[in-house]
C-alpha cells in the first residue's frame, strides 16, 4: 500500500482514502441487485436464442414448426420479425440484428425463441432448424490474410526507413509470435430485460458498459426514436470490454420480442452460448524482423500484426489501431514500420478487451526484446532499459508522433528491481538451474506505458448530476457505468469532498440514460477521469450557489466560505451543511447541477494515426518469477512484485485490487486460458470444462503490490491516474519469465518458440522445438 498517502479511515477528506467499495457489503449479502434479481413483472416471457451450427452459409429457410408446437411456446423471431432497420446500429453497419441470407459463424444468432420459462425457450430453441448451404470458411488468420479477408483495410505507420536501419543493422533476428484470444468471462453473463410501457416506449434493464449505445440501437431496430427508449444499468457483474458494444445484441433481441408480443422479455444467455455468440479479445499473429546492434538497442524493425477480427468489424478498427500505438511499449523505436491487417474470418467478432489492443501491441515487443538479450547473451531486464524512452535528444517521440512526457519508467524501474532483489534473484535462478534437470525457473521484469484516453478523441467527455435534497443529503447520477471497478465509489468520494460532506451521506444511483444524455462507454480506462470529473464540476456547481448564499447571509466574500466536516464555515458563522441547505431551499436557490467535462489537449489524424491521441501515458513495472516441469510443461508462478503508477490515489484499496485483478486476468490471458476453433470454425473450449480462468490457487504466493507515490503531472482529477487497464499488461512479466525458464530449458540460448497462452502442451513444444 502507498506510505505516502494518509491512511487515516476517520479522516475527513473521502479522497485519497481506502474507502470499501460502494456495493461491497452488498454483494457479500447478496443484496446487491444484478439484473436477474429484479423482481419480474407479470406477464414476463423469456428468451432464448437460436444458433447457427455452419460456419458460412446460405441461409435458405427456418423451420420452426417443432418448436411453436410445444406448449408455452410464444413465438419465434426472425429477421422479417424486425420493425426497424433489420441491420444493427453498430459503426460499420455490418451485422445484421437476425441471421438474413448468410450465416457467417458458429453460434450467429439465426432467431430467438420465447416462451413461458427459461428452461422452454431454450429447449424449443433446439427444435428450430435453419436449412443452410455450406460455403468455404475462414477460420484461420492467415489464410484470411491470403485471402485479402479483411473487415476494414490495413493501415501502415512508419518513422524513418525500417529497410535501410534493417539493411545496415549490425545483428538482426526475424520470426514469428501468435497469441491467443480470451474470453471475458464476467461473473454475471449477458443479459437484458425489455418492459413495453405506454405510447411505445420502451425501458431496458442493460447489463452494459455502454447504456446510450444500447438505446440507440434498441431504438435503430424498433425504427423509433431515442427519447422512447431508456435504458438503465445499476452495476454488471463484470464487464471487461465484453459489454462494451455486445450488451447491445441482446437489448435489441429482448426488446425486438417484447415488442413483438407486447409483453415483458427477459433474456439471459446460457453460458456455453454466451462463449458461442459473443466477441472475445482479439488473437493476434505477428511477422517481424528487427535490427540491433551490440548492446541490444534497436535499431529498426519492420512488424506485421494480423488481428483475428472475426467476421465483423465491431470495435476491431480502434482496437487494431490502439495495437499499433502500444507496440512501442516503452521504447524508442527510431525506424519503424508497423502494418496493421483487420483479417476477416468465420468466427465470433472479436471486441474489446481490458486493455483494448495495447496487450497484443506490447508483447511482440516485450518477446523480441527477450529474444535480443538472450541471442547477445545479456540481461532482458538491461537491453529493456537501454532501449527506454528517455529525454536524451530526440529518443523521447513516439513512432505516432506524440512526445513521451513525465516518463518515470528509469526510475520506477531501477526502484522495483532493488525492491524485488531482481539482480541477486537472477544469479541465484542461474545457478538454480544448472543444478536442476527436470524444474527450471526464470525471471523477467518488464514494464508498461499505456495511452489514456479513448483513441476515438470524440469520446472523451462526460456529463454529470448532482442533487442536495433538503436532508443533506446528495444523489450523484453520471454517464459511467459499475461494473465492479469502484467507479461510483471514487466519484461519490469527489463529490463529498467537493461539497465538504462525510461520504456516507453521498449515493451514486444506477445509469440512465433518461438522466445524463449520451454518454460515452465507460471503457479506455477514462471512467473515474471523466466522470469523476463531470460529477466534480456538478457539486461545484451547487457549492458555488451555496456560497454565494452564505457569503450574502453574512457580508463576507463568496470565496471567503469554506465546505468541510459536513460544516459552511465563514469567517463569521460556522453552520451545518444540513441547516445551510434547508436555508438555501426556503430562499429559493438551486441545490442540484449539472457538470460536464471533455478532457483537453489531445487532437490526432485519424488516416496517419499521428498527434496526440493520449492525454497521459499510465506506468508501472512487474518483476515474475515463475517455474517449469521440463518434463511436463506445467508451470506456475512463484513470485510477483508489482510498482504500479496511479498518480495520486483516489483510493488505494480499489486501486490495488484493480492492479491485482488486471495482472492475475492478463496471466490467464498469457497461459491457462485457450480458445480452440476446431477446422468447422466451432469454438470447442466453450464452457469452464474446457476454458480455463486463472483460480485462487494460481495467484502466486508472494504478490506484492506498490503504489508509485508521485501524482499525475496533468491537470487530471485528484492529481489520480487511470487504473483499470494497464496492470493487465504488466502480467507480460510472467510470459517474459516462462520464455526465460523454457531457454533455461532448451540450454543453448536460442530463439525460444513459446506462443502465447504459454499451456502445458505449448511449454513442452517450446522445449522440444
Ligand atoms: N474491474 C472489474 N472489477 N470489472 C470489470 O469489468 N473492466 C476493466 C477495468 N476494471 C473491469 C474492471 C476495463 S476493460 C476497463 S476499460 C475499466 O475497468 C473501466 O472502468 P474505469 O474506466 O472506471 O476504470
Ligand atoms: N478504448 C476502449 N474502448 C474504446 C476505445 C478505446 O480507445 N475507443 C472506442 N472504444
Ligand atoms: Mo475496457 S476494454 O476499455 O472496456
């Protein structure tokens, strides 16, 4: 935890304490209410979906006579069921709502069955047939690449001239790396609940990151308008990316069927067809060629990155985008060439993923820094930081362009190497091994630097209510979205110390878009940055209405009333919130407000993908350690010691929990969990028999986690940083580490062949290849 920030729970300020989560005791109670909990309307139907079993095909015809046959069997929904625009309101206009002529993956929603209880919907779902032509499929990326496949172009960023750097280089290496997708596994799946109310409006219960998309494209598909949808979220039961665009699917199917038997529509998806129908993070496979010279610094290298998008584009442009962006990690590429191709294929359509393409940029990097050191025979952690940003003349751009500033990557990693004994341990490990045949260990401290902001610079605003009621008590509504990273507990924390209030007298409530119009997804990370701050300049607001009160109450200047410990203080009187607001009320002032917030600076070409796409980089460092059974190929991981940089904390506790959380979930990403397409293109790890999520007994035994105790040095709320997705990338470390126990492994110092999820089966592969 950080020493430097005040740990004292009775202090007055809310922020910059360890607060509890809002919902925390809640949620241990089962007490807090995620959308299957609401109590049910009468009359509610439930919905199960119909799925395709081919991969491509043409969609010739439906038979639903067996299913409507069964008794409380309503209805099935087809395309032809869609009163709107029968094509989802998504960016790229290219997915439509039902199955229409193609099937284009295994598990693409064909219709929707509803009936009397879950269990019948999703039975009578088995018994509709879908009469499909089998065309040729796509199911692999490079074949897709071979192809021309591709759900938007390809982009190029360059710097320089990669060829020539290439041509000149004193050592050079090429090959290949592929890494793996990853499901998102939220606790609570996707779901949706669609109530008809008068006059054609429609109230949806989301579980979403994204409560004004899934008003739209509810509304899209009903062929309304917006004000006649709302849609709330009180928290998901996890998020990760998952809900950012595809909650939406199942709003517009709940909805199409509410409307359709104007009755009540629940539909929660089964898991093994959540895994079917849903988007997973993007795998990605990697062609490259690098130069460097003695001492490990690059000097140019020419990288292919073929994204695995599935067979629509969803999110697959920013997230592609975002990959090239990141693939400079932490280092000065002086000549690059990055081409980036957003490959087509017959399976699920990838989309965002806790980290949003900056994972899949990083590690190529991380892995080819690995495979330089080791080629050279030298330490990672040392070619690392000869290859560091640094302000040294003119190592300190981006190949995009953007200028690395308020780097504190030297020092937080020299700190967390002395900290985590990274020297010592690595000898001791060395010597380790040469007297161990069958367990070999490795270590790697590798670090991360990650853009802020959404790419997409529109997306960076925010909107906030805040509400006095006569008590004293304040109502906080926002655009953002609870998905159990503490957002509406941080916001509530700015919004009591802004109004100078105990936070228990604070409450966020549920999003809503009938409250804050047109809200960005909460995602990028950005959520506590701009609502945080939307909901700050919204007390501000209403303090400022009150002070000019007091401040006439007692002839004394407006900025001369002070709001602490629940008390209005002026030089002259000191009153209690409480008694000021019930003053304010009888005199007719205004005690709610509105705050927005668009985050300034940034500005970028979206056709060079050159500028200022971030308004601050995240930083942090992770040292792993980890061991392997040569014989086997298992693994685990021994020792994790994390320096993580989220500027001056809002609170420490959710913020060490969201750098906790992010590391054990990247190392799941890197080595247990494995997404399998068979040659059909069917997802064959699709339920948690086969897919594999990190446990309780994978976190390491020692995991140590430390806060780098500086603030932001951009004007951002509390002086905080973001949190919630760069601690994914720091588990890189632990793919770094295996890489190095595998070379320990092989004995000869060559290339290591370990793709990512680095399984049992592939550590062994890695040291046979
Ligand atoms: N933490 C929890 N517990 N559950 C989640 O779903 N999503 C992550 C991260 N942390 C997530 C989480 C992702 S992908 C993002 S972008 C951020 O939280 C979003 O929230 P924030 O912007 O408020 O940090
Ligand atoms: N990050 C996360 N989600 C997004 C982004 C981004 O940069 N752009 C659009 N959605
Ligand atoms: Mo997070 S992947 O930006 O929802």
């Amino acid at each position: 935890m950080n020493t430097a920030l005040p740990q004292n729970a009775e202090s007055p300020m809310a922020s910059g304490q360890p607060h509890p989560h809002e919902s925390a005791a809640a949620q241990i109670a089962g007490a807090a209410t995620y959308i299957d909990d609401i109590p049910e309307l009468r009359g509610t139907l439930y919905a199960a979906p119909v799925l395709s079993r081919v991969a491509h095909g043409h969609l010739l015809g439906v038979n639903t006579q067996a299913a409507l046959t069964l008794t409380g069997v309503h209805a099935v929904l087809l395309a032809a069921d869609v009163p709107g625009s029968k094509v989802l309101a998504a960016l790229a206009g290219d997915e439509p709502v039902f199955a229409q002529d193609t099937v284009q993956h295994v598990g693409q929603v064909i219709g929707l069955v509803v009936a009397e209880s879950v269990m019948l919907a999703r039975r009578a779902a088995r018994l509709v047939v879908p009469q499909i032509e089998p065309l040729p499929a796509i199911v692999d990326v490079r074949a897709a690449l071979k192809a021309q496949s591709f759900v938007l172009p390809p982009v190029t960023v360059r710097r320089g001239d990669a060829d020539k750097a290439l041509a000149c280089a004193p050592h050079t290496l090429q090959g290949t790396l592929e890494v793996g997708g990853q499901e998102h596994f939220y606790l609570e799946g996707q779901v949706a609940y669609a109530l008809p109310q008068e006059q054609n409006q429609w109230l949806i219960h989301s579980s979403t990151q994204h409560p004004g998309e899934v008003q739209h494209w509810v509304a899209h598909a009903l062929g309304i308008d917006n004000h006649a949808v709302t849609v709330q979220c009180r928290r998901m039961g996890g998020g990760f990316g998952g809900k950012e665009t595809q909650a939406g699917h199942l709003a517009v199917w709940a909805a199409l069927a509410a409307h359709k038997l104007q009755r009540p529509v629940k539909l929660r998806l089964d898991r093994d067809d959540d895994f079917l129908i849903t988007g997973k993070r993007h795998p990605f496979s990697y062609d490259y060629r690098v130069g460097f010279d003695d001492s490990g610094r690059l000097c140019g290298l020419q990288l292919k990155m073929l994204a695995h998008c599935g067979f629509s584009a969803d999110l697959s442009g920013p997230v592609a985008d975002r990959a090239i962006f990141h693939a400079d990690n932490a280092y000065f590429l002086q000549d690059v060439e990055i081409t980036s191709y957003r490959c087509k294929l017959n399976t699920q359509s990838h989309t965002a993923f806790r980290g949003f393409g900056g994972p899949q940029g990083m590690i190529v990097t991380e892995a080819i820094l690995g495979d330089i050191a080791r080629h050279l025979g030298l330490d990672p952690l040392a070619v690392r930081q000869r290859n560091l940003y640094s302000d040294e003349a003119k190592r300190n751009t981006t190949h995009y362009g953007m200028t690395v500033e308020g780097n504190i990557l030297q020092p937080l990693i020299s700190q967390l190497a002395l900290t985590a004994n990274y020297k010592q341990r690595r000898e001791a490990i060395a010597s380790w091994n040469q007297n161990s045949a069958v367990i070999k260990r490795g270590i790697a401290l590798t670090p991360v630097k990650f853009g802020i902001s959404f790419t997409a610079t529109l997306f960076n605003q925010a909107g906030a209510l805040v509400h006095v009621y006569l008590d004293g008590s304040v109502l906080v509504n926002h655009g953002g979205t609870e998905m159990g990273q503490g957002l509406h507990t941080k916001v509530a924390q700015l919004v009591a110390d802004e109004l100078g209030v105990l936070l228990s007298s604070v409450r966020g409530s549920a999003s809503d878009t009938s409250k804050v119009p047109n809200a960005s997804a909460t995602a990028a990370s950005a959520g506590t940055d701009l609502n945080g701050r939307a909901a700050q300049f919204a007390a501000r607001h209403v303090r400022d209405n009150l002070a000019a009160f007091v401040s006439g109450l007692d002839g004394v200047g407006a900025g001369a009333v002070q709001f602490a410990a629940s008390q209005v203080i002026t030089p002259k009187t000191t009153r209690s919130f409480k008694d000021v607001v019930a003053l304010a009320y009888a005199n007719r002032i205004q005690l709610w407000s509105d705050g927005f917030y668009r985050t300034p600076k940034i500005h970028y070409d979206k056709t060079t993908l050159s500028g200022r796409p971030f308004y601050y980089f995240a930083y942090g460092a992770a040292c792993s350690e980890v061991a392997i059974d040569t014989l086997t190929g298992e693994s685990r991981v021994l020792k994790v010691d994390i320096l993580h940089d989220v500027g001056r904390s809002i609170n420490p506790a959710i913020d060490i929990g969201q750098i906790e959380g992010g590391f054990v979930q990247g190392m799941g990403w890197l080595t247990s969990e494995e997404l399998v397409w068979n040659d059909q293109g069917l997802l064959t790890t699709h339920a948690p028999s086969t897919y594999k999520i990190p446990t309780a007994g994978d976190v390491p035994a020692h995991f140590k986690v430390d806060l780098w105790p500086e603030p932001n040095p951009e004007d951002n709320v509390f002086g905080s940083k973001a949190v919630g997705e760069p601690p994914f990338m720091l588990a890189i470390s632990v793919f770094e580490a295996l890489r190095e126990a595998v070379a320990q492994g092989c004995g000869d110092g060559k290339t290591v062949r370990l793709h990512a999820p680095a399984t049992a089966e592939r550590v062994l592969w890695a040291l046979q290849a």
